[in-house]
C-alpha cells in the first residue's frame, strides 16, 4: 500500500479533466479513496442558486470510484504495469444541492472484486457525511496488465 | 422554450461552457455536441474521454431536452440517474439526443444517448429522473 500511497496523486494529477475541474487526491487505503472538489464559479450549474452542475459532481464520484476500484485490485506485481479499470455503469442519487462555496468530499469503498469486476460504492458530501449531497454505485472493467486474463 | 433560449440559457450555464458543450438546432429538433478539448480527457494514454465528461454531457443535454419541450422557470433538476459507458470515448466532439419517456406533473423520465462516429453506435446511455416541479405544458 505504500506504493499506492506514492502513486494515487498522480491518478488525479495525470487526468486532464479531473486537473481543469480542480479535483484534489486526499486518501488512498487498501479498496478505499477520497477526493476533493474545490467550490469554483466555472462550474456552476444554475446560475440563479450558483449551485454546482451535478456533472462535476458524477465526474469527481466516478473518478473516486476508479481509484478505490485500483486500490482493491493493486499488488506489488502489477502496480508498475498499469493495471486498469474503466467505467462500465455509473448510478447517481442526488440528494440535495451542494452548497455554494463549500468543497464537496467524496468517499469511494470497492467492497467486491470479481476477475473482471470490481463493484463500488461512493458518497459525496460537503463536511458532514451524514448529510449526502450524492451518492453513487458503480461498476468497473478491470482490465489486467499486458491483455492476459 | 424555443431554441434561440436554449442558446441564451446555455450561455449562461458556465459548467456547459466549461465542458464546452453547445447546441445544434435542426427545426423542431435538438441535437447537443460536446466539442472536443483536451481538458475533458480523462486517460491521455489510451486516450478517452473522461467518463464524468461524458456523464456530465448527458446531463446538461437531458436538462436541455426536458427545457426544450416545455415551458420550465427553473433548471431540472436530476433525481436518480444511471449512465452505461459502452464503449471508449475518443478524443472528438461526441453528440447527444434526448428522448422524453414520460413527462409527468412533477417528474420527468428521460434517456439520452451519445455517439461520436455513428449514431447506431452510441458510446454512452443515460436513464435519468428529472424534477420538473415547475414543468408548465
């Protein structure tokens, strides 16, 4: 898990999207991550309330989800070799807005992994993760290193 | 809400700005184009689209689809909504047609499907509830 810890900031730093909406690596544990979503007028989704768009908000639990999902499956075998996951089904609750100006935190747990499935659920809040701005459950590919099963 | 005020409410939308989504109008029908930019990528090394870019995509074009076919004071808003990612999105502009499964008083049901090259073969699929509290004919 040390080599995780080394290399979970740059699953956030390397992806291009997840830099331009600002999303910050925070935790990485064995199956489990958190990520952080600044506040930022750029992606505001109503701009009568100034609430953000609940894009950034599927954007930041799916790039979570993604990173508990390696998390699971890492060894000290393949964690050089890139082993992947990519999103193959991604759904969404929303229950309230996320606040104006407050960071939004998400919080994946891949609690099953199968050969070519890893299955995880998220929470997105902003400061009390008893009072969920979204949640999520999500399913992913996993794609093992060098194309053999 | 006819299409020279989805362009208007769009403009003012600054996260489909930011994604840099616009609208196509042919007629009576709406068609959204995701326009590619390198900052919605999300794996430079295949490379693909950021899979919250294309679920973001969805999104804003089920909320313009629902504005489009009726009168709404207010943005929709998503209720519960599931996006199956079916193929790799590549590193072009990519498009979305909305369809109204049911448009009820308080709850609107949409799917929206996106594709890059050919439309038969889309490269996500959104199944969405939409709050239309304020949806007027």
């Amino acid at each position: 898990m040390e080599k995780m810890w080394a290399m979970a900031p740059a699953f956030v730093e390397g992806v291009p999207h997840g830099k331009a909406l600002g999303i910050k690596f925070v935790s990485v544990d064995r199956g489990k991550a958190t990520m952080a979503l600044p506040y930022s007028a750029k992606i505001i989704g109503d701009p009568a309330t100034r609430v953000i768009h609940g894009g950034a908000i599927t954007t930041v639990l799916d790039q979570v989800s993604g990173l508990a999902a390696v998390a699971a499956i890492v060894t000290e075998e393949n964690i050089l070799a890139m082993t992947g996951v990519a999103t193959l089904d991604l759904s969404i609750d929303y229950m309230r807005p996320a606040k104006p100006g407050e960071t939004v935190i998400a919080t994946a747990h891949c609690y099953k992994t199968t050969h070519h499935i890893a299955f995880v659920r998220a929470i997105a809040h902003d400061g009390d993760d008893n009072d969920p701005v979204a949640t999520s459950q999500a399913t992913f590919m996993i794609s093992h290193a060098g194309g053999k099963p | 809400m006819t299409g020279a005020e989805i362009v208007r409410v769009l403009g003012k939308l600054p996260y489909a700005s930011f994604i840099n989504v616009e609208p196509i109008l042919m007629d009576e029908e709406l068609t959204m184009v995701m326009r590619y930019q390198e900052k919605n990528i999300g794996n430079p090394f295949l490379p693909a689209l950021h899979g919250g870019a294309i679920g973001g995509f969805l999104e804003v074009s089920a909320i313009a689809g629902l504005m489009f076919s009726g009168d709404y004071t207010k943005v929709p808003k998503p209720i519960g909504l599931n996006i199956g990612y079916l193929r790799r999105g590549k590193p072009q502009d990519c498009f979305a047609r909305t369809n109204i499964v049911r448009q009820g008083s308080r709850i609107a049901n949409v799917r929206v499907e996106a594709w890059q090259d050919d439309m038969d073969n889309p490269v996500a699929v959104l199944m969405g509830n939409f709050l239309t509290a304020d949806y007027k004919g």
